[in-house]
C-alpha cells in the first residue's frame, strides 16, 4: 500500500491557524462509513448521532506547555529545549535547539534561575538526556515558564494556552494535545450525559511522533512512535457493557483509537492496565472495540489519515476530504470535525 493513495490537495488557506472561542460551534463533517452519505453540521449536532446506550470514550491526557526557552550559562546563547519524555523526576528525555551546540555538560538557565538544566547524555536521532535543577514543583514551575508545544503547521501565537488544552484533561504527560476533544464544552458533555449515554476516560499521553511524516513510499515499512497509555478498571468495565449491551463505542480522536484497540484482546473485550503501544491501524485493520470515530481533518499521507480510512474506507474518506476542501472547512488541530458513523 502506497504513501501516494493517502494524498489529497490541501491549500494553506484551510490550515485553521487559531481556534474559535465556542468550541462546540465548530463545523462537523459526518460521514456515513457504509454508503459514503456526507452531511454537514455544526458540532454540537454530534447530539443526533449518539444514543443513550452508547459510550462516548475520551482521552483525559493534559498537555504540559513543554517548550522551555532559556540561556546557556557563561555565554547567553538562546537554547530552546522541548520536553519528549520523562525519565524521573528531574530527568527528561528533550530536544533541544540548536542540538549540535547542546553537548554533554552544558547548562542552560530559564526564568532568572528559577530553573536550569544540564545535558546528561545524547541518545536515539540526536535527542538529550537533560536534567533539571530547581526548588518546589516541576510542574509548577513548567506552567509559570513555559510555552505549548503548537504543532509546526501552527505558526501564529497561542494567547490562551488552554485553548490549545481539552476541557477535560487531567493526567500531565502529553507534547500534543488529543484535538478532537477541543470540540467539546461542558455544556455539551453535560448534554451527552443528561441522554444516557456513558463516558468514559482513558489516558494515552500523544508524543511528537504524531507529526512525523510518513517517510517510506511502501507504508508497510512506516516504523510507528511509542505512546504510554493507561486505562482503569472502572473505565474498562464501563466500555466492556457498553459492548455486552449492544451500544456503539464512539471514540473522541485517534489517539483514544489507538488505547482501545491496544488493550483489546481478539473478542473486542478492553483490558485495563498500562504499557506503551506502537500501534499502526491502516486499511484493513479489523477494528476490535470502535464503532463510530469523532475526529479532525489530519494531514495527507499521515498515520492519522491512514487510520480513519482504515474505519471507513480510503475511498470514502478522501472524497470526504475533497469536498471538506471544496467547502472550506478548517483543517488540522484547530480547524472543524469529521464524525464517522454507521
């Protein structure tokens, strides 16, 4: 299977550059994934699609403003360091710019002091070990210093980092936020909860790789990142009914897909526990749990959009996506939603 079948024709224009104050404001794309159907709709409509014995399955990961700008000591040279991976409390995997001045031994100093750093190794496609030297909580000190990790594509500045942050994140560890659920309110998970319908949360904490490209032309040589995920027992039993009882498992995003099918085992049942998966679901994966997908419009020839035709079918989908562009929907992490629906 071919990187080229995934392509579609995207203007720069479409690429939403900031988000909308009314989350659940936002246009939504629905797809009908047995007979190709496409409505549109505002968001909120996502109301119609759901009924009360359904489970509507969320990722309560919390992006950390992971970007860190600070200056290396002795010389006052700009380093900027982005937090990947935490090894323990002070040690975090990183990668740091400009990565060829960033040696072994060298320090960098954030916020007068109020934080520093020293390069303790260089590991894996040139990533730092760094440690961190500071008083009181890391997080703490994370949230007054720094900046959202804003994918690349993304070049306008973010005035209120919570934007750019679901209304139900929880659990700190992600370098990207899960953009499908940026759609939701209170107001409308409230909503969602008043018809019946079951929520549940699990926690897969999105990395960088979710913007690395798909480099091999064969997509069967795509080597897929790791992501720690993490799912209750309570969660897992609520998913687990849903299924026994014949609702539909709607799931908000590919990064919720991806802890579903990861911790399912071949009858569908979801198994709670954590682990690192590097799952690749691409056109004809068998789908073991989700029945129904609440996403954005990802980017062409990307794992993201492999997995949604995996669901609906690469045809569909692309002519979904030829007529989100002829319409001008929004796309990407701040842009409009797709559901797909059966």
């Amino acid at each position: 299977m071919d990187k080229k079948d995934f392509y579609f024709d995207l203007p720069e224009s479409l690429i939403a550059q900031t988000p909308i104050r009314d989350r659940a404001a936002a246009r939504l794309l629905v797809l009908d994934k047995k007979t190709g159907k496409i409505e549109h709709k505002i968001f909120r409509d996502i109301l119609k699609y759901i009924e009360a014995k359904d489970c509507l399955v969320i990722n309560d990961t919390k992006v950390l403003p992971a970007r860190l700008i600070g200056e290396r000591e002795g010389s006052g040279a700009k380093i900027e360091i982005l937090l990947l991976k935490r090894i323990d409390s002070n040690m975090w995997e990183t990668l740091v710019k400009p990565g060829k001045k960033a040696r072994i031994g060298d320090r960098v100093v954030f916020g007068d002091g109020l934080l520093k750093a020293e390069v303790a190794d260089i590991v894996s496609e040139g990533n730092r070990i760094v440690k961190f030297e500071f008083d009181g909580i890391f997080e703490e000190i994370l949230d007054k210093l720094g900046q959202m990790p804003l994918p690349p594509y993304i070049k306008e500045k973010l005035e209120d980092k919570n934007m750019y942050q679901t209304v139900y994140a929880k659990n700190n560890g992600s370098a990207a936020a899960p953009t499908a659920g940026l759609h939701f309110t209170p107001e409308l998970l409230e909503s969602i909860k008043n018809m019946g319908v079951k929520i549940a949360s699990v926690t897969l904490h999105v990395g960088l790789g979710t913007f690395r490209p798909v480099k091999a032309d064969n997509i069967l040589d795509h080597k897929m990142h790791s992501e720690f995920y993490s799912i209750e027992e309570a969660q897992a039993d609520v998913i687990n009914k849903t299924k026994k009882n014949g609702g539909k498992v709607i799931s908000v995003g590919t990064t919720s897909t991806r802890t579903l099918e990861s911790a399912a085992d071949e009858r569908g049942f979801v198994k709670s526990g954590s682990g690192w998966t590097d799952i690749f679901i691409y056109p004809g994966y068998n789908f073991k749990v989700v029945d129904k997908l609440i996403t954005n419009f990802h980017l062409p020839e990307s794992t993201l959009i492999m997995l949604v035709s995996a669901l609906a079918g690469r045809e569909n989908v692309l002519e979904a996506y030829k007529t989100a562009v002829a319409e001008k929907y929004r796309f990407f992490s701040f842009g409009d939603a797709m559901l797909v629906t059966d």
